[in-house]
C-alpha cells in the first residue's frame, strides 16, 4: 500500500494552522499512525488509529479520516513543531508516506 | 525508564555483512513485536522488518529478503539484524522500533536512537 502525503513542503508561522494530508492507495480502515521527526532524531509517535492522540502529544495536534484519505492537522504552531511529519499504515505490512517537511516562513 | 539501544554500526564494503543489536530495557521485552525501519541520508523512513514477540514470525521488506535476518534473545533483551550481501543502497540509519497494540491498533511507540550503516568500497 502507497501512501502519498501533501504537500512535501510546507512554510508556516508560529501560531498558523496547518494540515498535512496522506492518501492511502487502498483503503486502510483507521490502521493509520503520525509520526513527528526532528534532524537527526528518531521518530515519535503524535497519533494512532488515525485519531487517537498519544499519551504526552499536546493536544494542538489532531487526526481524522479513514480508508483512503487522513489528515494530521495542528492547531496553533509552537516553535517546537518545525519538524517533518511522517504518515504511516499498519493495515497491512507497515509502509511510511514520503514525508512533509514543515519550516518557520 | 524505557528505552532502545542500537550498536554495530559502521562501514563495510559491498557484498559484506554486518550485524546490528537493538538493547531493550524498561518493559517486558519477550511480550513485544519488534521491527527495524532504516532511513537513507536525507530520505523518508523505510520499513525493513518485523519479528514476533516470540520469534515464531518474521517478515521481511521485498528490498532485503533473502539477504537480511531479523532475530531475537528473550534471555538477554536484544533484537538483532543480520545484513548480508549489503549494497550501496543499504546505506542508512537503521532503528529498531517497538510495536505496541492500543486496543485493536498498533503503532511504533518507542525508538531507538539508530545506528549509521555505510557501505562503501
């Protein structure tokens, strides 16, 4: 299964809102997690089950979706959320999306 | 606290082997599946492979099977991956990564710190 994130790059401001969105080239169910990756970092995990959030993940970011389309969106851009975002499904063997790489304007 | 401590990183050239280790500690280990996901310098995260919590399963990437071999040591806390036959193309920081089910959904809660794998001549 493919998944393709839009857009790749993304430039914002602190205390924008923005949305990151991933398609799936199957339908997934809710098998989708989002992943946050600063440079030379290991991933974290934001969200699971496409909406769930993860326990100490602030509660600016938020998922929804199902099947072929999601999307993680942050509510208000802290400083600290310039990072690439990485979409994952684990319907079937895991597969990660392309990234989107979202820096300060 | 929890955590995942990869080694055995380094340069090899092409056609050789490496093994990496993956240390666990602050959960119970032989309950959890475990998987290694690699990323190329500069590149987007690749899944590589999955073992059973208790080694009975395993699956590999289309990209490594046959050449890679992911396996584990209850007794001592550790994941492994044997990489042999590497390729340029195997270049990467290699994690290793705890799969945990939050009901009936799964996800990667915890990663290692990785560990660069260079093949070069």
């Amino acid at each position: 299964i493919q998944l393709t994130q839009s857009p790749s790059f993304l430039s914002a401001s602190v205390g924008d809102r923005v949305t990151i969105t991933c398609r799936a080239s199957q339908g997934v169910s809710s098998y989708l997690a989002w992943y946050q990756q600063k440079p030379g970092k290991a991933p974290k995990l934001l969200i699971y089950a496409a909406s769930t959030l993860q326990s100490g993940v602030p509660s600016r970011f938020s998922g929804s979706g199902s099947e072929t389309e999601f999307t993680l969106t942050i509510s208000s851009l802290q400083p600290e959320d310039f990072a690439t975002y990485y979409c994952q499904q684990l319907n079937t063997y895991p597969t990660f999306g392309q990234g989107t790489r979202l820096e300060i304007k | 606290q929890v955590q995942l401590v990869e080694s055995g990183g380094g340069v090899v050239q092409p056609g050789g082997s490496l093994r990496l280790s993956c240390a666990a500690s602050g959960f119970t280990f032989s309950n959890s599946g475990m998987h290694w996901v690699r990323q190329a310098p500069g590149k987007g995260l690749e899944w590589v492979a999955f073992i059973r919590y208790d080694g009975s399963y395993k699956h590999y990437a289309d990209s490594v099977k046959d050449r890679f071999t992911v396996s584990r040591d209850n007794s001592k806390n550790t994941l492994y991956l044997q990489m042999n036959s590497l390729r340029a193309e195997d270049t990467a920081v290699y994690y290793c990564a705890k799969e945990t089910w939050f009901g009936g959904y799964d996800a990667f809660d915890i990663w290692g710190q990785g560990t660069m794998v260079i093949v070069s001549s």
